[in-house]
C-alpha cells in the first residue's frame, strides 16, 4: 500500500508523542505496535547519541536508521503512516528547538526542573504527563506550569495532566487542494510529499517537461557541507542531505528508480592552510567515518589515478544524481491526485474569497486553490507578490564531455569546479558562475571549467582538453537569495505597512507560500524542504530545530529592512 493510497484517511491530526529519552526505542514500538490502522503517529524521541543500527530489532527501521549525527533525524516508517523523529542532543538544547504540539510526553529521570516549561508550552491542552519517579523539584516545577497530578497515579510513576491554558491550534485546511508553480526538483518534492499527505495537487510549469531550468542538467552531485563551527548552513545541509538519502531509499533507491549513484564524493583541499582546515574538522567532531573521512594526499591520489597535493574529505555517502529523472520519479509517485499541467506559465495571481486564481500573461485563469506553492526559482519575481523578495538569477555553465576523453573516475570529485563518473556516455565539469542572462554556450565559460578541472585531475590529458575538447555543455540559472540559504515558507506582505520586530509578527499572503533560492543545492534541499514546508501546512510536528526553520523564513530580508528603516 502507498503512501498515496492510505494518505487519504489521515486527515486528523496525528498522536504526537514525546519521550525524552528513546533509550533501546521499546516504547516507540509499543506505540507503534497499538496504532490503529486508521491512526497515525509522530513519535518526537530524544537521545545523547543515535544508538547502533544493529541494536534496533525491526528491519524497516534498521534499513532507515540514521549514523550518528547531531541534529534531528526524521524517519517515515509504514507507509507514511508512522514518523519517528530522532532528536540528538541533551533536553537543555533539544527542548526548546521543538515545534509541535504533542499529546503525550514520557518524562524520564534526569531532566532538570528548569526544563518544566519547555513541556508545558509543547503540550496540548490535556496532554498527559507520565514521569518516572519524579523528585520534589520536579513535581513542584510541573505544578507551576498547569501539570495536575491525577488521583489513579501508579507508584512506580506520576501521571499528570496540562491544565495551562494555551491557544488552540488553527483548524487543519478545510479544502486540501494546492497549486504548485514550478516543474523543477523544487516542484517535483513538493507535489510529492503533499500528495503523500493526501492533498490534490496542481502542477503549472511554463516548459512542455519537468526540469527544463536549472533542473536540466545531466548530473549534479549530492554532498554534505563541512565548518569548524557547525554553523546553520552546515546544519541545515546535514540534516536535508541525511533526509534526502533515506526518503530516496523509500522511493526505491538511488540508481534504481532515477538516474544517479551512491559513489562517493571527493572533496579536495584547496591549498595546504584547507587541508589542515578539513583535518581538524574532522578532528574536532569526530564524525562517523561513513560520513566523512580524511584522506591525506597518497589516499586521495589514489582514489583520482594521480598524484595530488593536499588530499581531502571523501564522503562515501555522497554522490551524483540526475535531476530531471528524480524529479520524473517523484511526480510519478504522486500517483492520481497530481494533475500536471504543461506549457502554461502563471504570471499573475489574485486573491479571491479563500482561493487564490493563477492567470497566464493573456488573463486566461489555469486553476485556482487555498493555497499556492511558488517553486519555480528566479521566475517567482515576475509574479507581483514576490516580486522584491532579493532573489538573484545566477548563470551556470556546464562543460560536457564525451566519456572517451574525459578522466576516468569511479566517483564524484570537487574543489573550486566538481567533476562526474560518466552517464550516458557524458562526463560533466563545471559550473561557472555570473550574473548575465546569455543562453548560448560561450567558449570563455569552457574554458573556464576545463581549466579548473586540470588544477584537480592529475594528468596531461585533462590538461589538453582545453585546446582539444569541442565547446559542448549546458547553460542554466540558480536562484539565490543574498544569503544563500533558502526561502521556505509564507510569503512576506510587502505591501503592508509599520515596523516589524520579530518573525512571528510578519505579515504574510494567506495560503501563499515558496520553496526558493535552492542555488547549487537543490537536490540536497529540496526533499527536506518540502517535508518541512508540508508538516507547517499540516501542523505537524517540524522535522528541523527552531532555529534553522527561523533561518529560512522568507520574510527575514523584510524584517532586516524593516528594521534599518524604523518603521513603515
């Protein structure tokens, strides 16, 4: 049974529940073992470390369990019907990261008083408290924050009750049913996932096929991203990469049911300052090494077929896909609520009712929907809603080699330019970047990446390629926003006036939303992007911490501006 056959009656909220310790996960089975077939789950677990693969008994599970890693790990069990949500990190850091509204939460000894309020504000009203011998600072804190302890408490645990007021959650959407703008990998994810969740999806794209944009391209290579400070971007990239891989996993697996190969990707150092950089964060964080690993330079060399200076990080989970034939994969897989309409290109919407209408440049209506999904990159600036969200129209080129002439390479390599194994009988390097708007292939861009790739792959023949190698590749545009990160959510109101001080306070366009500015990362965001866009449509608990939600929040450029001007 698919997601999308059994999406359909899970319209109810599902039953959240939060343990703050998984421990050995018994009691994430029991709960899973009494769901009623009806029924649904979100089981939010918290954890120090990821326990082993092989500690965990059911083989569905064990096939999706995550390394270990910090951050939040979603897992999609059943059929969609049963997420598990992987929570690393102690309760002082994970708590307050939490967005949900949970139903049931198992107290384990050793979480601080403090931390009391952290589970009044996630708890629904009547939400059930069970707490394993609680101290008297434990008893005392949960009182303060609306906890009741019921009369039929056991002896070996309190169980309580929420009693603190809290505003009740808004009312799931009424009328299931989106419109999405954009055929790209951004567009191709979110038709997914809504569709798993049991909407009816419209899909407008302005092109005869999906992935005709930046989508278009013959590979591009999936990879973690690295820092020694463990900032958002890195954050943010580990946790839609490690996502990515399991929801392909679900789908029938990287090579299999798209275009693409678990390869491995080389990262090399820049120069020797970068290669002692990429040691110690390796160093520093420890990582599993099926995540990461440093090769010195003999290593790496012998990985490339050549001598290189620096060595580098190879990520053996990394690897290279091609877009268009996931983005085939996961519209296919949205079965018949997907209605997918081709060579109409939306230019203008008006709010009408509860609806918003979509209108091509002639006035024509293509469909009409409470909610909207702009995913169609730098073109969303030509529909007026979005028109000043900061979003750059980036030039790529790439260079496109006959696999006779290229390096011979059994995975993906990169430094300044990255390089793939062949497919179809095509090895790809690239990509420039600049900010025109020319179409045709240019000589100058070529010679560029070729370039660049004789700086990484070792050898006189790389090197010859640029006086030998016919001017062939592809030329696309990236979105970006200023920031590089990106834009998942509401679309701000620009037209609104007064001063803003907070993200929550931002005016928004009801039932308008985007998933935007993916740049060079799209087919490491998109798959998480949309999950976390579809669980903010469902209130559903978010698969992201506070923090990196907040950072990809579309109307943050507004506020920035609201702020430096001191008001309307």
């Amino acid at each position: 049974m698919s997601d999308d056959a059994i999406a359909g009656d899970r319209a109810a909220r599902p039953r959240v529940i939060l343990d703050t310790n998984f421990e050995d996960g018994a009691r994430f089975m029991a709960a899973w073992g009494v769901l009623a077939p009806d029924e649904s789950l979100f089981y939010l677990a918290l954890t120090a470390q990821v326990p082993p693969a092989e500690q965990i008994g059911d083989a569905q599970l064990r096939a999706l369990w995550p390394l270990d890693l910090p951050g939040f790990h979603r897992i999609v069990l059943d059929e969609g019907r049963v997420t598990l949500d992987l929570l690393v990190g102690t309760p002082e850091a994970v708590l307050p990261e939490i967005e949900a509204r949970v139903d049931q939460i198992h107290l384990r000894a050793g979480v601080p008083p403090m931390l009391a309020r952290q589970l009044a504000r996630l708890a629904q009203p009547e939400a059930e408290l069970l707490a394993d011998v609680p101290d008297e600072a434990m008893k005392l804190a949960l009182r303060k924050q609306g906890f009741v302890e019921q009369p039929d408490a056991v002896s070996y645990r309190a169980l309580y009750q929420s009693r603190k007021p809290r505003l009740p959650a808004p009312p799931l959407p009424a009328v299931r049913q989106a419109i999405v703008i954009g055929a790209g990998i951004a567009g191709a994810s979110a038709c997914h996932r809504l569709c798993a969740a049991g909407w009816q999806v419209t899909l407008i794209e302005r092109h005869a096929l999906p992935a005709q944009e930046a989508s278009g391209n013959v590979a591009g290579i999936f990879m973690p991203l690295l820092s020694k400070d463990d900032n958002i971007p890195t954050r943010l990239t580990r946790a839609a990469f490690l996502f990515g891989l399991r929801e392909w996993q679900r789908l029938g697996g990287v090579g299999h049911v798209f275009e693409g190969a678990s390869c491995g990707v080389l990262q090399l150092a820049r120069d020797a300052e970068h290669a002692q950089v990429q040691q110690d964060v390796v160093a520093t964080w420890n990582y599993p090494q099926q995540y990461v690993r440093w090769l010195d330079a003999v290593a790496a060399g012998a990985l490339l077929g050549g001598p290189t200076p620096h060595g580098g990080w190879l990520f053996g989970q990394g690897g290279w896909a091609r877009p268009a034939s996931l983005c085939a994969a996961l519209l296919a897989a949205c079965g018949t609520r997907l209605r997918q309409c081709f060579h109409e290109e939306a230019l203008r919407l008006e709010r009408q009712g509860d609806n918003w209408q979509v209108f091509d440049g002639s006035g024509a209506l293509l469909g009409e929907a409470p909610t909207v999904i702009l995913a169609n990159g730098a073109g969303a600036v030509g529909i007026a809603q979005a028109a000043q969200l900061p979003l750059a129209r980036l030039r790529g080129q790439v260079t496109h080699l006959a696999q006779e002439l290229g390096p011979r390479l059994s995975l993906a390599v990169c430094r300044e330019a990255y390089v793939t194994p062949p497919n179809q009988g095509v090895i790809c390097a690239g990509a420039t970047y600049s900010s025109d708007d020319e179409r045709e292939l240019r000589a100058s861009c070529q010679q560029e990446n070729l370039a660049r790739l004789a700086e990484i792959i070792p050898g006189e023949a790389v090197a010859a390629l640029a006086e030998t190698a016919p001017l062939a590749g592809r030329v696309g545009f990236r979105c970006a926003a200023p920031d590089r990160l990106p834009l998942v959510g509401a679309l701000p109101d620009y037209d609104s006036s007064g001063r803003i001080e907070r993200l929550r306070d931002m005016p928004v366009h009801a039932g308008l939303y985007s998933l935007l500015g993916y740049a060079s990362r799209g087919i490491i965001w998109s798959t998480l992007m949309a999950e976390l866009l579809v669980s903010q449509l469902e209130q559903r608990p978010l698969p992201l911490e506070a923090t990196l939600v907040d950072a990809l929040v579309p109307g943050r450029f507004m506020l920035k501006q609201r702020r430096r001007a001191g008001g309307g």
